[in-house]
C-alpha cells in the first residue's frame, strides 16, 4: 500500500510538472507574441515604402495573353520570362504528357541513389553540345546550380571576384565559399583589373558574372572580361538565366553573341527554355565529376522530375530546328523599344535584349503605374529597392517572340496614355 508520503511527493512532482509546462508554454506564446510584432512592423514599413509585393493570381497557361483572377478581360503578358513562347507550346506540353506516362510523375530520391533515368542523361548530353562543353549537371533551379558551384571549385587560397550587380544566387553562393571574395563595380573593367592585380596571390582565380543583367537588361562586357581573365590568369563564369535560347545568332547565350567562349556556364530551364523547372552548370567533365560528388544542392534535392526533363529537352529540339525565333523576338524588342524611346521614355539596358525596363525613379510611382497598366489590360510589374537599387525604380517590360505587332503597339499606347496621366512623359 503506497506511503501518504509517496503520495504526497508524486502529487507535488505532478503539480510541478504541470506549473512548468504552463510557465514554459506561456513563455514561448509571450516570444511568439513579440516576433510576431516585430514582423507585422517590418511588413508594415515595406507597405508604407510602396516596395510591397503582392502576388496576382493567373488563371490560365503562360502566354502572351492570359487570365487573371478579379478581371474577366483577356490580358497581355508583358512581364513573364517566356521570351520564345514556349512554356504552352502544343510540342512541349505533349512531350511532359508522354514522359509522365511513360517514365512517372517524380522518382523519389536523388540523383546518385535511385534518380537517374536516360531522360536526365540525354538532357545533360543535349546541353552540354548546345553550349559546346564537356559535361553538363542538372539542379532543380539556376539558384541551387549557383548555390552548388563556388563552394565545390575554390577553397581558401583562391579568389572569386564578382560584379557587384551579380544575381542574388551568386552572391549567395559566393557567401557559402572559403575563397577570398572580391568585389568589382558593375562592368567596370578598370575595377575588374585592380581587383585582379589584388588577388594576384591567389591560387585559383575566377571571375563571376551574369551574362545579362536581369534588372537593366544590361550585357556583361565579355570581351574584356575574357581578355582580362587570360592576362590575369583567371577563369570566367557566366549566369546565361536570361540569355540561354534567345541571345546570340542561334540563341546560345552571351558568349556567342560576342563570338567569344567562357569556361564555365550556369543557366536555367525555367526561363526561355520551357519555363517548367530545373537549372544546370556546363563547363569541364572534371568540374562537373566533382560538383556529382560535391555539391550540397545536387546531393541533397531530389531529382528534377521526368516530365520537367521531357518538356526542357522539346524546348531545345525546337530552337535548334527553328533558328527564326531569336530573330522574331529580336524584332519585336526593337519594335517596342524605338516606340517607346519616341514616346520620351527612357528605356534602359542593351538594344538587342528583350528586358526593356522602363526608368521611372520613384518606388510609389513604378507601383501605382504599373496598376493603373493592369487596368487597361497590360500586366506588368513595377520594381524598387530592394530588388533593385534605390532611386531607380522601375517597370521591366519583357517581350516574347509570342507578340504580335499589334499587341506590342497597343502595349506602348497604354504606356503613353498613363505615362501622360501620371506625367512621367509630355
């Protein structure tokens, strides 16, 4: 029979179990309570800045034109990545139709245990020829191809030096590197090489750029860069996120539209190239060995799916069997841009390139003109800080080979017309 004193001890320990589970219960709902605050501020100050990003909700495929919940009018996309058009191409969706049937929607693991099929395989060898390397990795995006590169190729005694305008994937994979970091001004060449003159030191030496600047729509000065990279002893890598397909006589990239070859490429499928999913690095067979063993992204995410593979690999059949649509999406960026530039704005970033983002300076101001397009059917977003830099807010338009002139005009008479009423143009 159990001891009143037992009993006694077991009923406090019970109490003092429930008091401490109560008193720590109502510490963390207290923590909670204040982080909560903390973050409702923050959310607070990004809306009164007008740097708010809200998410609109599409209720149909990807194309030039498309639906958009709460407006029952058709809208023309002039915001979206899908610069050849073929994110709904007849092609490219039966070719994801066909591989789920055959090869499944997903493998369930990663690459090394159980998540290669010949579909990635032929994927790695078709992009490895398109961009005339060695070998080619597949990731589940550009961001973790960028994530996976730097920590993998340079150790403690080499150098990264980076435009200062790089992606924010690069930076990021630049941070999880041991390698002395340098930083030059946006394309400016005389920095690049006092920068280099500065890591001469180092053992391996590599020089990190985005081939086309996402924001300015602005291209990277290869030659130069290339020249400074074998007089300094250094490699060079290019993102090809905004170039892949499209720029460049046949659409292979930045390289080729300088006539010019870097030794190592990351780019991304989820742009140009179908726009489904999925990203990949292209350089030499013994980085891209090392980068199978090495890197975290690759190791530790899943495989991409088949039907992703199938669509990416359709998408590049047809730019290789159809070399006019670089040249119709090259038409249609020259079209709007000389509108527009006639109108009085001022369109920044390269001639040739499809990002033509329109200046208007003030964050408020790209936010509310880029609702008031919506309203007569444009969709368009406007970007400030932080995305891009302060002071310099503006809308990016983004033609596709998809438009036809005559949307294109009507999107430039939308742009006069509320450029007028917000006087931002005469």
């Amino acid at each position: 029979m159990e001891k009143i004193g037992d009993f006694v001890l077991k009923i406090s320990k019970r109490h003092n179990n429930r008091a401490f589970k109560y008193f720590t219960r109502k510490r963390s709902t207290q923590a909670a309570a204040a982080v909560q605050q903390d973050l409702q501020h923050e959310l607070e100050g990004i809306k009164d800045a007008g740097t708010w990003k809200g998410e609109r909700v599409i209720t149909s495929k990807q194309g030039p034109t498309i639906h958009v919940a709460g407006s029952q009018a058709d809208i023309l996309n002039f915001c979206a990545n899908n610069y050849l058009g073929l994110s709904s191409h007849p092609e490219v969706i039966e070719a994801g139709k066909k591989a789920l049937d055959t090869h499944g929607a997903g493998l369930s693991s990663v690459r090394f245990i159980c998540g290669t099929q010949y579909l990635h395989k032929e994927l790695e060898d078709k992009i490895s020829k398109f961009h005339k390397k060695e070998d080619t990795i597949l990731y589940a995006s550009c961001f973790d191809a960028n994530a996976g590169l730097f920590e993998v190729l340079l150790g403690p005694e080499d150098a990264v030096i980076s435009d200062e305008l790089n992606h924010a994937s690069i930076i990021d994979g630049i941070r999880l590197c041991k390698a002395k970091r340098f930083r030059y001004k946006h394309t400016d060449m005389k920095d690049l090489e006092q920068n280099l003159k500065d890591a001469s030191s180092c053992h391996k030496k590599l020089i990190a750029t985005d081939g086309v600047f996402s924001m300015d729509g602005s291209v990277a000065p290869l030659p130069d860069i290339t020249r400074l990279g074998n007089e300094y002893g250094a490699l060079v890598f290019i993102d090809e996120c905004h170039g892949t397909g499209f720029f460049g006589p046949t659409g292979r990239g930045t390289d080729e539209h300088f006539g010019l070859e870097v030794d190592i490429i990351n780019s991304t499928l989820g742009k140009a190239m179908g726009g489904a999913a999925g990203g990949y690095t292209s350089g030499p067979k013994e980085l891209v060995q090392l980068l199978r063993q090495r890197s975290r992204p690759y190791l530790f995410s899943n495989t991409l799916p088949p039907p992703v593979v199938a669509c990416a690999s359709k998408a590049f059949d047809l730019i290789i069997q159809n070399p006019d649509l670089p040249k119709k999406l090259l038409t249609n960026t020259v079209r709007f841009r000389s509108k527009m530039t006639d109108a009085g704005f001022t369109i920044s970033g390269d001639p040739g390139h499809p990002i033509c983002p329109v200046m208007l300076g003030d964050a408020k101001l790209a936010s509310t003109f880029a609702d008031d397009m919506l309203e007569k059917g444009i969709y368009v977003i406007g970007f400030s800080y932080p995305v891009v830099p302060k002071g310099k807010s503006r809308i990016r338009v983004q033609i596709s080979a998809a438009h036809s002139e005559q949307e294109i005009d009507r999107a430039v008479d939308a742009f006069v017309e509320i450029g007028r009423k917000l006087k931002v143009i005469n």
